[in-house]
C-alpha cells in the first residue's frame, strides 16, 4: 500500500513519509526543521504528524539550547564587549583519582559559538564528551594542555599538583594563543600575571570553562586508557584510576604499580602491606 494516502493531485503532490523522515534525518539548523514543519502541516497522515511534532520538539530543544548557551558566555560576552581579548576558560581533572596524572586544559572559544552539549564534563555521556572535544579543538581559537604526573603529585600534593597543571596549561596556550583574561574553575592560577575570574562551578556555570573540563577529560581519559594496556591487571581503562571496588582489589592483589599516587592513603596502605607480606584480603 501507498504512504502518499489520499488520492488525484492533492496525494501525488504530497512527499511520501519517506522522503520526510529522510528530511528530517538531515534537518541540521533550524531553517531545516521549519522546512519539514511546513511539508507536513495540513497532511492527514499519521505518519505527517509525527514527524511534524519531533520536529517542532526539536526546535522547542534547539531554543532552549541557545538560551542555555546565552547564560553560558554571559561573562565572556561581557568581557568582550568591554575589549578584553583571548578570553581563556580552565579547569582540571584527575584530582581525584588513585593513578595517573592531573590534567589541565585552557581554551579559548571564539566569539561566535555554535557547540550544542557544551556543559561540566561529568555530565556530558562518554560518546558526546569525545565528539564535543573534537569540534571544540577544530573551533577553539586555541587550545593549552599541562600536565603533572604521579611522582610530581607524590612530591609537591595534589593541591598544588593541580595548580601546577593550570599553570602549565595557560603557558601553552600562550606559546600560540593571545590571551587577555582567565576564568577559572574555582582556583586562582599561580605564577601568571593575568586577571582571573574564580567561578565556583564554573564548568556548569561558564561555557569556556566547560570546555575546558572536557579537552582535559578526554585528554586523561586516553591517558589513562594507554595505561591500561601497559598495566592490565589494574583496569585503567575502565575507572580512569578512580577507586573503584575493582581497583581497589587489584590493588590488595597486586600492590601499586608505578603510575600509583603513593601519597594516597589507600596506595600507601596497599604499598605497606605488600612490604609486610599481608596475605591478599579475598
């Protein structure tokens, strides 16, 4: 049977639903999904009507988007029209975790921009965190990554650690990237002499610091799946060096390897009692 429906001119005018959904499927902006609204509205069909209200759900989506995004460059906006340039957003991660370095990411956006999902990395799923860093490096008017690793962070803490991976960020964005102005994920960054704004949340809160959570996230994440292939026993690959139940009883089975933060008191504790020659707890 005919998807067309109807009859004479009027259902041979029609485009079928398949032509439809194929519209839809390619709809990219919303001139795209107006588009599609305007081939199903008055058309009978199930189907038609369908499509019409995804569209329009899409559109509604796509609004809220761009008001989201508004309140996300806010401050940055500000600043630009003030004059201010090379407006960096940074922010860190890997703090937290048992293995592996501390990342730090510094980006600046350009003035206009057109990244949806933008948000804190932690709530961006896995699969759009590294699509989204691949479109923010290709839009990015520049991009600084630093680094420090475990036998820094055992060193000097990972506060300081943390910092220091800033730090280092900016100093490479710097080496390609004017940049005027800083905002910063709940830190101050030491040792560079620019003006900082410290935002708390600032990578839920500003659109350039969300950015930058996500580089740095995605950067560690390959990391630390590198260093899981090099140390299998440990599933890198799967927590990221957090301390999860199952690394922690690869840790009481096999004691730290050497991309462990000695310093942690769980690594420490592992450390020690595979010096004291503890059985492995079951």
């Amino acid at each position: 049977m005919s998807d067309r429906g109807g009859s004479g001119n009027r259902g041979r005018d029609r485009p079928s639903l398949s032509a439809l959904r194929d519209l839809l499927r390619r709809a990219r902006t919303d001139a795209d999904l107006e588009s599609v609204i305007r081939n199903c509205r008055g058309d009978g069909r199930a189907g038609a009507r369908d499509l019409e209200e995804r569209a329009k759900r899409r559109l509604e989506r796509n609004g809220r988007e761009r008001e989201r995004m508004a309140r996300l460059l806010a401050l940055r906006d500000e600043l630009l029209g003030r004059g201010v340039r090379g407006i960096a957003g940074v922010d860190e991660v890997g703090v937290g975790p048992l293995a592996g370095p501390v990342v730090a990411a510094a980006v600046v956006l350009p003035e206009r921009v057109d990244l949806v999902d933008i948000d804190d990395s932690k709530r961006v799923r896995p699969a759009r965190r590294r699509s989204l860093a691949v479109e923010i490096r290709q839009v990015a008017i520049g991009v600084g990554l630093g680094e420090v690793g475990v036998e820094e962070i055992d060193q000097i803490g990972i506060h300081h650690a943390a910092l220091e991976a800033m730090r280092r960020a900016v100093a490479s964005l710097a080496r390609t990237t004017e940049v005027g102005h800083l905002l910063v994920d709940a830190r101050t960054v030491p040792g560079v002499g620019l003006p900082q704004t410290s935002i708390v949340k600032g990578d839920q809160k500003d659109a350039s610091i969300a950015a930058a959570s996500i580089v740095a996230k995605v950067h560690r994440d390959e990391l630390m799946e590198r260093l899981g292939r090099r140390y299998p026993a440990y599933g890198f690959e799967r927590h990221m060096g957090y301390g999860t139940a199952f690394h922690m009883a690869a840790l009481e089975t096999h004691g730290p390897c050497p991309v462990h933060r000695r310093s942690f008191a769980p690594v420490e504790q592992a450390a020690r009692r595979c010096t004291d020659g503890a059985p492995a707890s079951a």
